[in-house]
C-alpha cells in the first residue's frame, strides 16, 4: 500500500527544485521520497539544521582585539592601493548568494 501527500509551495521553489532535481538525474518526487527515507534512516533531519545568520552582526563573534587588528590590516592595505569599489563587492556578494 502506498500513501499520497500533497503539499503547497512557492511556484518559483518549485521551478528552481525541478531544474536542480533533474539536473541531478531525478525527478522532485523522487527527491522527496530520498528526503523522507533518510530521516527515517538518520531518526531525525538527514542534514544541520541552523537559524539564519543573517541578522547577526559580524563583529558580534569577534573580541575587541580582532576588531582592531583587522583595522590594522585594512589600513594597511588601503594605502597600499589594495580596495575595490564598494559596488563590485556588492555585486559580488549578490553572485556568490543569490541576492
């Protein structure tokens, strides 16, 4: 016997899963299926679950001395001609996360 279970996503989360699953040589059902059998097989998750950083601040992990000495560094380099134009970060930071 076999059960149905129909769920409600995002249209755009599901473009994107379908491209990617068939990328990968199945199909979204079957991933699914893949997912469920292995929190069976792990009793839990098959991966880390973890809240967003997103938020957080980055300086909040650091003490005061790392602080200052990345400053150090970053002057350091500054004068020695080594930046980059605050918009090519920007746009790179948007490649490397999807932003």
């Amino acid at each position: 016997m076999s059960s149905t279970i129909q769920i409600r996503i995002d249209d755009d989360l599901k473009k994107k899963s379908d491209k990617l699953f068939k990328d990968l040589g199945t199909d979204t059902t079957s991933a699914i299926r893949i997912f469920l059998t292995q929190a069976v097989a792990h009793n839990g998750f098959p991966f880390e679950i973890k809240r967003s950083s997103v938020n957080e601040h980055p300086l909040a992990a650091m003490s005061e001395d790392e602080i200052l000495e990345r400053l150090t560094i970053a002057r350091e380099q500054s004068a020695q001609g080594k930046q980059r134009e605050a918009m090519a970060v920007i746009s790179d930071i948007r490649s490397k996360y999807g932003l």
